[in-house]
C-alpha cells in the first residue's frame, strides 16, 4: 500500500464516521488533547498541521483536497501570515502555502487558511522581490505571500 492510498483511506474514513467531518478540526482538536501539547496546545497543534500538510500535500488529488479540505490545488496557493509570519510555523523558504485567495468575491482582498481556519487581509501590490512575479502581500505584515519577501 502506497502512502497515498493510506492518506486516502483515513480521509475516507473520516469523512464517513468522523464526530467532525472536516479532517483538519479533527486533527486539531485530537493534536490539542495530546501530552506533548500540554503547555501550549493551540501552538503545537496549528505547527504539526502546517507540517504534516507540507509533507502530504502532493498526495490527495485536487479532487480529494476540495472535498476534505475546501482547498483547491488548482488555484494560486499562498502562505498563510498567521501562520507562517505569526509564529505558529517559523518563516523559511520550504513554508507550505496553506491559503487562497478568498473564494467567491470579484476583487479578493483576503486570504483564507485551510489549516487555521483564518481571514487575512491582503493588498493587493507588486512584491519588490526582483525574483518574484507576487501581488498579494500580508496588510498586517508588509510580506509577500509567495516568497515571503519584505514589502514596505
């Protein structure tokens, strides 16, 4: 058995028999009720998510992420500042882009995380990155959310 078809099955099952059938609340709530989160569970929860998602990411077929998660792979994919500029994770390149441009509106001027579950606000500006071709930066932490670079 492959991982995939593992990841597949768990998503399966949860989706079934799961109290909470959206996976990424199941998990949290199971990640916060853990020994190892005693001291800070929110914390600890919303990092092993992060990191659990980057090392799954490529598995689910975007069919599989719309339905268990409501995450399209299909669009343009960023990093979530909460989580990635807010501490949770801890800013490096390999960041998982965990969030999307808010879905159903014309003129997007947030960013909706998967794993937190939060709104953020965007601007919607030129990254000064040489390297990149982003145009979505963080309102609250000036960053883009493709690269990460700074953007006053």
């Amino acid at each position: 058995m492959l991982a995939s078809d593992l990841i597949r099955i768990v998503l399966f099952i949860n989706s079934y028999l799961g109290k909470d059938k959206n996976w990424v609340k199941a998990r949290y709530s199971y990640l916060c009720s853990t020994p190892v989160s005693i001291i800070d569970p929110e914390t600890y929860a919303d990092h092993r998510l992060i990191g659990e998602f980057g090392a799954v990411r490529d598995l689910p077929t975007p069919t599989e992420m719309k339905v268990y998660f409501g995450f399209d792979k299909k669009r343009r994919n960023f990093m979530c500042p909460r989580c990635v500029f807010g501490g949770v994770y801890g800013y490096d390149d390999r960041e998982p882009k965990t969030a999307m441009l808010e879905p159903n509106k014309h003129d997007p001027d947030a960013v909706w995380c998967f794993v937190c579950g939060e709104i953020q606000p965007v601007e919607r500006v030129l990254c000064t990155s040489a390297e990149c071709k982003g145009n979505v930066i963080s309102f609250e932490w000036g960053r883009c959310l493709n690269c990460g670079a700074e953007t006053p």
